[in-house]
C-alpha cells in the first residue's frame, strides 16, 4: 500500500508542474503585460478561444525586431475603438506585425511660427493611449507618427515640405513641446517607436541644430527608438544630415515615381525600383532604414505618380497593386529593417477607392510574405 501511495503521489506531483509550466504566466503573476512583450515582438502564434481551449491558428513570420512588416493607421478625428481592434486584429491575421499611428497637427499657414493640435481632428491623449494598448494586446508593435496637416496652405501651392516659419526658434519652441508630450505617452505606454518629423524637407538642412536639441530633449524622457521620415526626393542628401547619426532608423517616404506603362508587370516595376535604388548613395545603407510610406491607389498605371491622392478618370485595377507590392517588397526587403504600407483610414468608407489593401486580393500577397506557412 505504501509504494502505491509514493506512486500516486509522483503522479500527482508531476501534473501538477506540467499545469504550473503550461500557464506558468498566471501562477508567476505575469499576466497580460509578459504576453503583451512576447507578441509585439512577433514570436507568439495567433490564437482562437474555443470553449476553454486555446487553439494555434497562425503567426507571422518575422518579428518586429527582426523586420517590422508595418503599416500606416492614419486616424482623423476620435476613432471608433470597436473598429479600431477588429483591424488591429485583422492586421495581425495577415501577418502584420506593427503599426504606425498617424494623426494630424496644424499650423494657420505656410509661415506660421507655431504649431497646435486641433479638438475635432486630433484625437486625444487617452484615446491614443487606449489605441496603443488595444494593438499591443492584438501583438503589434507600435509607432507614434504625428504628421503636419497641409490643408491650411495648399491654396498657395505650398506642402509641408515647404514652410518656412517667419520665426524659426518660436516654431521650433512650439513643435518640440508638441513632439515631447507624444514623447512621454511613448515611454508610459512602452510604445517601439517614435517618429519625430515627417517630410518637413525646407528644415531639415537649415535648422540641424534644432533637431538635434530636439532628439537630445526627446532622449530624456523616452527611451525608445527614434525615427525621421524623409521624403523620396531629398534622400539623396540623407548622408550629409548631422542629425541623422543621432536616430535609431532612417524613414523613408518612397514615394518613387516608376516610370513604366500600364499593365506593368512585376518584372518591369522590380527593373525599375532597381534602377532608383541605385541612385542612391552606397553610404545610405550604412543605416538602418525604414521605409516608413510606400503604396498606390488599385488604379492602372498610378506607380507612375505614387503619392497622387485621387485619379478622377483611372481605372481600377487590383492587379496593378498587387504587382507594385510585389515589387516593392521584393526590392526593398533585402535592403532595410522594415516596410509600412500606406495606408488604412479608420471610418473610412468602404466603397471609396483608396490606398488601403484590406478587402482587395492585395491582402493575399500580403499573407504570402508575411504570415509563417504561407507562400
């Protein structure tokens, strides 16, 4: 009876450390923050809850450390959280691995020597806070990425990579407290990334000082990644940005026109990434990069102008998408750290043709190369 007992009793003994080892998270009291850490790294498989069951369902193929399989959130307004995490989750099912959270910020005209936020289209600290927390819960990594709305000077021909405050110090005193607030909700919310200025291309050469003041002021109170996007056309002076040195990643904006004829194929869009890329110089890819806005409107021919918004007479073709993703993928990939696709627009209405590949067989090249046991 004795030896029966010590028997029953290492039986019992080890089922009990195999349940102690298979929710070993909820006996040490990690909970969701220790799942949150694994996923927005990109290791742990997507689940489904059937019953008390946890079954397996899929994982991306690469972590956002190894390379981060991104892509754009743009976000006007106060966004509807419902819908916000069923694409979040809907993102990670297709392989993505890590957003970046795009939301606008003003200034009354091209020279303005301040910037501000706006009550009614950028969306609050806690709403971006509960954002970030809903994609780190769906396992994506996330970036903060605040963009200069343009709406205000476009009646006088000008962008934002043409303003020209009248006061240069006033306005770097407005942004860099506007870039620091984001800053700190970057570091109590262990957001990846931060990106600190998107295609302000008229004061990046001019005010080096400035920015460099800024990463430092940044550094003090965020201990992540910083990032600057770069529009395609000033690339080629990247290397002689002394600023440059102090980021993590180099962003850029490739928004390269390829200047090839209808009905392209894959082929003839890769021969001529092929031929931009190597226009740029060797020392570029001493960095690491980020191409942090690539895509185009499902529209015949639209590679030709990436960044046009709207082809009032094209044709829609999904082809043409597929076939520029294909390429771009296949032409950048070997050569930076990460891709994010431009772009999905919360409440955006699903009739309207636009740069998103949700719901378009884009989705499916998108899986094939992001998504583990796809091909």
């Amino acid at each position: 009876m004795k030896s029966r007992k010590v028997i029953t009793f290492s039986i019992l003994t080890v089922l009990l450390l195999i349940l102690l080892f298979l929710n070993r998270d909820t006996f040490l009291g990690l909970g969701e923050a220790s799942s949150t850490n694994i996923d927005e790294m990109g290791f742990a498989p997507m689940v489904e809850i059937e019953g008390n069951q946890k079954i397996m369902k899929m994982r991306s193929k690469y972590s956002s450390d190894k390379f981060q399989a991104g892509m754009n959130i743009l976000i006007y307004g106060h966004p509807n959280m419902k819908e916000a995490k069923k694409v979040f989750e809907h993102l990670r099912s297709l392989g993505i691995n890590s957003i970046a959270l795009n939301f606008p910020f003003f200034q009354t005209d091209w020279q303005a020597s301040e910037v501000s936020t706006d009550q009614v289209d950028t969306p609050t600290m806690k709403e971006l806070r509960k954002l970030i927390e809903m994609a780190h819960d769906s396992g994506l990594s996330v970036m903060i990425r605040p963009i200069m709305d343009e709406q205000a000077f476009l009646s006088t021909n000008r962008w934002r990579g043409q303003i020209e405050p009248k006061n240069p110090d006033q306005w770097f005193d407005s942004y860099e407290a506007l870039i620091l607030s984001y800053a700190k909700l970057a570091e109590s919310t262990n957001t990846k990334s931060l990106n600190i200025g998107t295609e302000l291309s008229s004061l990046q050469n001019k005010y080096q000082n400035r920015w460099k003041a800024l990463i430092e002021s940044i550094r003090d109170v965020y201990s992540g990644e910083l990032i600057y996007s770069f529009n395609y056309d000033t690339v080629s002076g990247i290397p002689s940005i002394e600023f440059v040195h102090l980021l993590d990643h180099v962003g850029i904006d490739a928004y390269f026109p390829l200047n090839v004829p209808d009905n392209a194929s894959t082929e003839m869009l890769e021969e001529e990434w092929r031929k931009q890329l190597s226009n740029l110089q060797e020392s570029l890819w001493d960095k690491s990069i980020i191409v942090t806005e690539v895509g185009i409107l499902p529209i015949t021919g639209a590679y030709r102008t990436p960044y046009v918004w709207s082809f009032p007479n094209g044709t829609y073709d999904t082809q043409a998408q597929i076939n520029y993703y294909e390429a771009t993928f296949n032409m950048w990939k070997p050569k930076v750290d990460g891709i994010y696709w431009w772009v999905i627009a919360l409440d955006q209405d699903p009739d309207e043709i636009s740069y998103s590949p949700l719901t378009l067989p884009t989705e499916g090249l998108i899986k094939s190369h992001y998504l583990s046991g796809e091909e």
